[in-house]
C-alpha cells in the first residue's frame, strides 16, 4: 500500500482537478476496506497468540514480537497517508470535497463518497 501513496503522490503534488480528486478517492477506498481487513487479521493474530502462549508458554511469546513489527509497518504508513492527506488544492470545491473526503477517511469506517 505504501508503494500505492508514494505514487499517488508522485503524479499529485497538488489536487489540482477532478481526475486527481477522483484518483484520490480510489486510494482511500482501497485503503479504508484494507484497514477493515487488518483489523480483523491483527485481532485474529493477537487471540492466536495468547492461545499458543498459554500452550507453549514462553515459546509463544515470538508471534507478539511479529504483531509489534507489522505495527510498526503500519506506523510507517501512517506518516505517508498524512502527507496524502494534507496536499493542497487548485480550487475552493476541490478544497472542500479533500477536506471532506480526509474527515470520512480518518473517522469512519467505510468510504461516504
């Protein structure tokens, strides 16, 4: 995902028409349902975790250390989606639907637009 924002990026320094507006609405759909999914496999993971702890006893402390290192993955990624996030825009409209389209995409689940 993260190679996905930089190229975004890349072609969109600015929101500078509709297509790129519409390009960015593609990249935070795919992203919303993609951290929908990891969601669900990170609190799949962290229960299996705790089961094979309680099976293996120290032993199973090793899948924590993979759950922290795909966090800290995931923390990476956070600093790329906000510079996705705060790029400026050719127009007031354009301006408006960003703004909007960045509000839905870091407090709702599921994409509005």
């Amino acid at each position: 995902m993260k190679d996905k924002f930089e190229n975004f990026l890349e072609r969109n320094t600015t929101i500078a028409n509709e297509k790129s507006l519409e390009d960015y609405k593609k990249l935070v759909r795919l992203n919303m349902y993609g951290a929908l999914i990891q969601i669900v496999l990170f609190v799949g993971a962290f229960v299996s975790g705790i089961a094979y702890i309680l099976n293996q006893g120290c032993t199973g402390v090793f899948s924590f250390f993979l759950l922290w290192f795909a966090a800290s993955v995931m923390k990476q990624l956070g600093q790329v989606e906000e510079k996705v996030r705060t790029l400026s825009c050719a127009t007031a409209e354009l301006e408006r639907q960003y703004t909007k389209i960045s509000h839905t995409w870091k407090k709702k689940a599921f994409p509005d637009f």
